[in-house]
C-alpha cells in the first residue's frame, strides 16, 4: 500500500467493470447494492451502485471481518453482515438479500459508530533521507494481542509521515489500553524503530499519536 492511498479521496465511477450486484437491506428500510471486484492492481474493492453514480471503496487492514473505506466512508462486512457510514455520522446496519432485517430501527435513532479510527504521524531525525524504497510498519496492540498490522511503501515520503489505521470497536474491551509502535525498513534492514508503545487511547477515545522514531546502527 503506497502513502497517497492514507489520503482522504471520493472516487466516483461513472462505469464499472460488470461484476454482480449484491443486494443488502438496512435497518432503516433502504437498500444497499453492492459489488466485490479487484483492480487493475490486484486489490480487493467493494462498489456501492446508485441510480446515477458507483461509488468505490478500496480494501483496507481491518481485525475484524473486511473493512472498505474511502475517507470518512466506510463499509465492514462480516459474513451476510455489513454496516455502512457514510461520513456524515449517519450509520446503516444492513444484512444482504432483499428481505428487511428483523429489528428496524428509526432513520432517526443515533447509532454510535462500530469503529475507531487512529491517526496521527511518525518522524525520524530529521538530518537523515530516507530512501525512496523504505517501508513503514505500524503495529497496533491492545496488551499481549494484535489488532491490526500496516505496511506502506514510503515511496519516497520523508517525515513527518501522517498514517490511519481503523479498528473494530466491538473487538476492544471497555477498558482496554490500546498502543501503537512503528518501524521502517530498507531492504530488510531495520533502519529506524520506535522505543516505546504510544498510547493511542485516553478515556477510551482515540487521540493524535506523534510516533518519534530512533536510528539503527548499522550491524557490522
């Protein structure tokens, strides 16, 4: 996964490879088409089809189930599950087939959103360039466990390099501490690394994390 692809972007289509169209019937009485194609780079992407307009959500990490997002547009699908947001804190619990799910819920009803979204950035020291080849790894955990695991291709960034990572709410437990450490490699040499977790949680809501990264020597 390259760099750019961190940036918050609204692809719409107005063609799409014919793929088939899956119907999901939301909470609120709507309904949701979609389809599950790769692109021409070989990742997995859901398009959700409109009268007028498809709109595509490239595949991102996700602990849970398969998580599709497009800047604050996301869809998690788990089995015949999927909740839909749409960036504007409205959030569809939907179910695929065209029958209507067994509780409806009021379009009206607030519904806390299923995911948590980390962000913030990681610097280096700031005489040394990385090489346009570098990679950057972010982990996240929440005490012995591992939530979620990125890689990107640095493709040339140099830092401050922001990130995001969205995890599952529904998988971290009330109280859990949740952390975040990273690294960057060049061609399987580590180069810079974390020396601590950060926290990535403060009274169970996310906060900006500022990974300071320290050099490697060079093993001789």
């Amino acid at each position: 996964m390259k760099i750019r692809y961190l940036l918050p972007l609204l692809v719409v289509l107005s063609a799409h490879a014919a793929a088939e169209n899956q119907p999901y019937t939301c909470d609120n009485g709507s309904r949701l088409d979609i389809s599950f194609t790769i692109d021409a780079d070989g990742r997995p992407q859901a398009t959700l089809h409109f009268a007028d307009d498809a709109m595509v959500l490239p595949q991102v990490p996700s602990a849970s189930g398969t998580l599709y997002r497009q800047g604050n547009i996301r869809l998690h699908t788990k089995e015949d599950e999927a909740i839909f947001e749409d960036g504007k804190n409205n959030l569809r619990r939907c179910r695929r087939g065209d029958a209507p799910p067994t509780v409806i819920r009021p379009a009206t009803s607030p519904i806390a959103s299923s995911f948590i979204e980390i962000t913030g950035s990681v610097t280096y020291p700031a005489h040394i360039a990385l090489p346009p080849d570098a990679t950057l790894t972010l982990l996240v955990r929440s005490g012995g466990q591992t939530l979620a695991e990125q890689r990107y291709e640095l493709t040339g960034a140099q830092g401050p390099i922001p990130f995001s990572t969205t995890l599952d709410r529904d998988l971290i437990g009330k109280n859990a501490k949740i952390t975040i450490s990273a690294r960057i490699d060049h061609r399987g040499k580590l180069r810079f690394v974390s020396d601590k977790p950060y926290p990535a949680l403060r009274n169970g809501q996310p906060v900006s994390v500022e990974i300071v990264l320290k050099a490697v020597p060079p093993v001789r």
